[in-house]
C-alpha cells in the first residue's frame, strides 16, 4: 500500500488514487459547512475516542487499528472525484476548504496492542473543530472494527494456552474487511491466516492445504478414490503438509493418510463431528501408526468457548473462522468520538446514558512491583501527574501526530503484537476468565 505523506503545504496537495474522503458520513461534512458559516469552524478542540462500556461478558479491550487509522488519516484528501459528489449538497465556500483540506492538528494515543478498559482515552485529536470532527467517522470505523476482532481474538488466543490458531474467517466477512480481520487477529497473537491478501499487505504469515472439495474431486465412475486426493497432495506439497482425513470415514482416513505419506505425515485436519472425542481417537492411532510427531489440526465453528473445552484434548492447532472475523458476537467495540474541550474550555455531554467528561486527558496504568495491573488512572492533561504511592505507573498515550505529520517511531505490528501479549500476562488473574463479569481492572477519573 502506498502512503502520501501528510503536509500541510499548498505544494502538496495531490491526492491518493485511495483517497479515504468519503469513508464518512454526510453530517460531517454539513456541520463543517454551518461552522464555516457562523465562524466557529476555526475554534481549537479536543475530540476523544474512548469506549463508555465494554462489551456484555467482556473484562478487557484490545486496542486495533491504530496504525490503519494513521495510514487513512494521510490519504484523507479531496480530489475532483470526491468534490464531485460533496458537492452535490455543498455550498461553494464549504467545497473549496475541503478542496484545500489537510489535517494539520495533533494526535495522542494508546499505542495499538496496549489493552482498554471503560473510559480509557484511546485516542485524543486536537486541532480546529473543522479539521477534527471530519475525522470521526474514518477513525471509528477502523477503531471500533479492528479492536473488536483483536479483543474476540485475544480470548482465543488466551483460551489456547499456548497451541497454533490460524485465522480461517476470509468467506464470513467482507472482502476487504476479511483483510483488516488477519491483521487483528496476528495482533492478538494468532499464529497465520488463509488470507493471502493479508500476507501481502501485512505480512501475516499465510497457511492453507485443502478443502473436501479437492478430496471430492477423484471420484470416478468406481466411486470415491480418497488415497488419490491424499498421493496428489504429497507429490505437490511434501509429506510435511496437512491433510484433511474427515471427508468420509475420520478412522479410514488416517489409516490411509499413514499409509501413503508415511509417519512423518505433517499434520491430519478435522472438521466435522465431536472435535474432542475423534482427536483422542486420532491422537491414539497415529501413535500407533507410529506417527507419533504428526499434528492434529481442528476446526469447524470453534470459538473461544469451544477452544476452552478442547483444552484437556491432544490438539495441536485451531483452525477459527467465523466467530473471530464476527468478534466472537461483539463485532463492534462500542467507541465514541466526542468533543471534551473548546478554545480551553472543559465541554460534556449530559444526555441520559451518553456521558462524557470534559475536558482534554492524560492517562496511566498502576501495577504492582510484579506486573500485575491495579488500576487505570485518566486525569487532565493540564494537571500534575497523581500519586500512586508505592506502585508503579506507566503512561498509556504516546505522541502519534504532531502538526499533521505522522510522529516517527510508531510500533511496528510485530512489537504491538508483543505489547499486547505482555499486557495479557500483567491482568489480574480473573480477567482471562470467559466467564461474565466486571472489567478486570477499574477506571479511576482523576478531577
């Protein structure tokens, strides 16, 4: 993917051929053209992404996205093609400042892979109201779908204790979604995805053998020839490949996999059936066959739930698909994107249910001597830092922007995958549980 980098220069103003523009909604664009009017576009802000709740049954977040929300914010950029439909509804002065639009504002916040909790200020953009609330469809889409999948996919991640989970969900999403979902899920700590476009884009690591199409496929008039399937997959792929053993008899299919690829068979894949039940079966007649070194692989509509309960079983690898490009049922993270500061001045919304607080924040994370997190503590960006006593404390928010241009050093997504998985080992206890409860870990506003 190709960047055009941020400026603020009039010499600049060339336009991506993906241009992010119009990944917004129309009422952004119309409150900017009745603040250009009324002369309050120019009025410096503070807007912050933060979550009010987590979701039902969650105890933490993980924090997507962030650097797809840096390479949109630099292709953000109104060319002829963009302008010609805005301006269908447009006034002529509001055309032209988009025309000439670059953000050139500031932007702080929570390096992706750290995790969230309730309140936490994820992101805090700063510069004209113009320039800023156009932003906010853009960044919430990527936030709220990105940390959704990463936070489903962490569960998994904590579920498997330790054992290879591919992400296989590329057919249940949106193709381009598909993409941004590998991503998330290698972020959490997934170990490859079936999503090629992620391996280029990204650099996922990619895996995939077969599916009972192919096994299917050697069926002549004398019926099915599964060890056809099974000798032109080693001849194209090595012995070290998987094959997939359930399209007719699970037992059968071992046997014969044995049989044609020898002991040192990489790996048999399950599909179908009592996953459990048929990977100790499995499990047992490799032994026996002396394949004692070939994998098991499993999948077919697990979850974090179900990978739980397939803890105790000889699996070596979880294939997920659905459940995890779907957020394992909380496809949105819940974020908002809300105005807290105007020309200095603390602003909040007081509608039932919709509060927030005012002002711009600073936030930081408590922790024991041995890791353990204590508390999240958010407190304004003007005031000194609080005392956390004997404990120590870590600042959450990092500098990403300054003056519109992207801030250097930004983590890569190998050290944000790093991050998260130190962050999950720093969480009480209880806040790995699938179980429903409270946030692992509170939120405490400091005044």
């Amino acid at each position: 993917m190709t960047n055009t980098p941020a400026s603020s220069s009039a010499s600049d103003w060339s336009v991506p051929a993906t241009s992010t523009a119009l990944l917004t909604d129309q009422y952004e664009l119309t409150m900017i053209s009745a603040a250009l009017a009324d002369g309050s576009a120019h009025r410096r802000c503070t807007f912050e992404a933060f979550a009010r709740r987590l979701p039902d049954g969650r105890r933490y977040g993980v924090v997507g996205g962030t650097a797809r929300v840096l390479d949109a914010l630099e292709r953000f950029r109104f060319g002829d093609p963009e302008l010609a439909v805005v301006s269908r509804f447009l006034d002529e002065r509001t055309v032209q400042w988009l025309r000439e639009y670059r953000f050139a504002g500031d932007i702080d916040g929570y390096r992706e892979g750290e995790l969230y909790f309730p309140g936490s200020p994820i992101l805090s953009v700063r510069g004209t109201f113009a320039e800023c609330v156009l932003l906010e469809t853009v960044i919430l889409s990527i936030l709220n779908h990105d940390s959704a999948i990463a936070s489903a996919a962490a569960r998994m991640v904590s579920a498997a204790a330790g054992r290879k989970l591919i992400e296989m969900g590329s057919r249940r999403a949106h193709e381009e979604s598909a993409v941004a979902c590998s991503r998330a899920a290698y972020l959490a700590g997934f170990d490859a995805t079936s999503n090629l476009e992620a391996v280029r884009r990204y650099g996922v690591p990619g895996a995939g053998t077969s599916a009972h199409s192919y096994t299917l496929l050697h069926t002549a008039a004398g019926g099915p020839d599964e060890a056809a399937a099974f000798r032109g997959q080693i001849e194209a792929l090595g012995v070290g490949t998987t094959l997939l053993v359930d399209t007719y008899d699970i037992t059968e299919g071992v046997k014969r996999a044995i049989e044609i690829a020898g002991p040192e068979l990489g790996g048999v894949r399950i599909d179908s059936g009592d996953l459990g039940v048929w990977a100790r079966q499995v499990r047992e007649q490799l032994d026996g066959l002396g394949a004692t070194k070939t994998k098991i692989v499993v999948s077919g509509d697990l979850d974090e739930y179900a990978i739980a309960a397939l803890r105790a079983e000889p699996v070596d690898t979880y294939g997920v698909g659905t459940s995890v490009v779907t957020g394992s049922g909380a496809p949105t993270a819940g974020m908002v994107y809300k105005l807290v500061e105007v020309d200095g001045i603390p602003v909040e919304k007081r509608s039932t249910n919709k509060v927030s607080r005012g002002g711009t924040k600073c936030a930081m994370r408590v922790a024991r001597a041995t890791g353990t997190i204590v508390e999240e503590v958010v407190y304004p960006a003007d005031a000194a830092v609080p005392e956390v006593g004997g404990l120590t404390a870590r600042p959450l928010m990092v500098p990403m922007v300054r003056g519109g241009v992207r801030e250097p050093g930004q983590p890569t997504l190998a050290e944000s995958r790093d991050l998260l998985a130190d962050g999950l080992v720093s969480l009480p206890w209880e806040g790995l549980k699938l179980s429903r409860g409270e946030a692992a870990v509170p939120t405490r506003f400091v005044s």
